[in-house]
C-alpha cells in the first residue's frame, strides 16, 4: 500500500494541533476567559488561533482524529461565514 492510500492516523496530527483539538473538545468558559487561555496556552493572538484552527478542520487528520468534534466546528464556521455573506448582500 502507498503512503497515498494509506488510512491516516492520529500520530498524523503534531503535538500543538491535537492540544488545538482538545482545547476546543472542552472548553466551556466565557469568551473573555477564552481568550486569555489560547494566549497562555498557546502563545499566539485569538485571531492567529483562529488561523490555526480553520487549517486544522481541513486536514484530513484532524477529522479521522475526531470527527465528531471536527464536523460541529466545520457547521459552526460555515454558519458563521453564511451569516457574514447575508449582512453584505444589498437589500
């Protein structure tokens, strides 16, 4: 079997992205606390998390890691970015 074909792993994903994973999996805080917490944690600004995260749910990986998790993110960004798109339609 080719390194193509074969089925991913979550020994795919580093170290940081499955703490990405696992972070979102249990968060339960405020926003403000949130925010805090990814700089603490993750030494990086919330929109840089932010980056990070919609890169992580689209790899392949991270959905074969948990793909529960994986797709509520996926239906929550879309219903954010579908939420942009209609406030810059004209009306």
């Amino acid at each position: 079997m080719s390194d193509a074909t074969q089925p991913l792993r979550p020994l795919d994903l580093d170290e940081r992205s499955l703490e990405i994973l696992d972070f979102e999996r249990g968060w339960k805080g405020s926003r403000a606390a949130r925010e805090q917490e990814i700089r603490e944690r993750f030494g990086m600004s919330t929109p840089r998390y932010h980056q990070v995260l919609n890169q992580l749910l689209d790899d392949p990986a991270a959905l074969a890691h948990d793909p529960l998790l994986v797709k509520r993110l996926r239906r929550l960004r879309e219903r954010r970015q579908e939420a942009r798109s209609a406030t810059r339609l004209p009306r």
